[in-house]
C-alpha cells in the first residue's frame, strides 16, 4: 500500500526534523572543522618546538664541545710543559752522573794527554 503524501505528520516527528536540519547537522559540522583545526594546530605547534629545540640543543653542544676543546688543549699543553720540565732536569741530571762519573774514575783509568 502506498503512503499518501497528504497524511499529517506527527508534530514530534516535524520538530526532530527541523532540529536535525537546522541546528544538529551545522553543529556536528563545526564540531568537525573545530577538532580539524585543534589537530593541525597541534601539528604545527609540535613541529615549530621540535624546530626551536633542535637549534637549542645544537647551539648547546657547539659551546661546550669547544669548551672541551679548550680543555683539552690547555691540558695537552700543560703535559707539554711538564715533559719539557722532565727533559730538561733528566739532561741535568745525566750531566750531574758524567762528570761525577769522570771524576771518581781511578788514576789509571782518566785520559793522558801525550807529551809534547
């Protein structure tokens, strides 16, 4: 059997729809464009921090690799120093040994010199 289009329509029926139409389906539609926008937001944000901190942290480690540079460096200096110390008093100290050395060889042993 077929409805005739002329049969009234419930009035809560009516009213859902008009509901439904015009205020229910813009709603979600927003809602929708709303989340859309808080997600793109959220992406943009992420992005733009991970950008900012990247170049913080690389900032950080180019200022102290060169204080670690300069660290070792005055430290490779100061060893420098102290084996030039070190050459400098083992040569003294040999020197000390050969002439102490020459000077305590027996009578028969020291260096003649020819007559002339």
């Amino acid at each position: 059997m077929k409805k005739n289009n002329t049969e009234p329509i419930p009035v809560f029926k009516w009213i859902w729809q008009s509901y439904l139409k015009t205020a229910l389906i813009p709603l979600v539609v927003v809602e929708l464009v709303f989340v859309g926008i808080y997600f793109s937001a959220n992406n943009w944000s992420r992005w733009e921090t991970t950008a900012a901190l990247e170049e913080s942290v690389n900032l950080e480690l180019n200022l102290l690799a060169e204080k670690e540079a300069e660290l070792i460096d005055k430290q490779i200096y100061d060893v420098g120093q102290v084996a030039a110390l070190y050459q400098q008093q083992t040569s003294q100290a040999w020197q000390a040994h050969r002439l102490w050395a020459v000077t305590m060889l027996p009578v028969w042993l020291m260096p003649t010199t020819a007559p002339m």
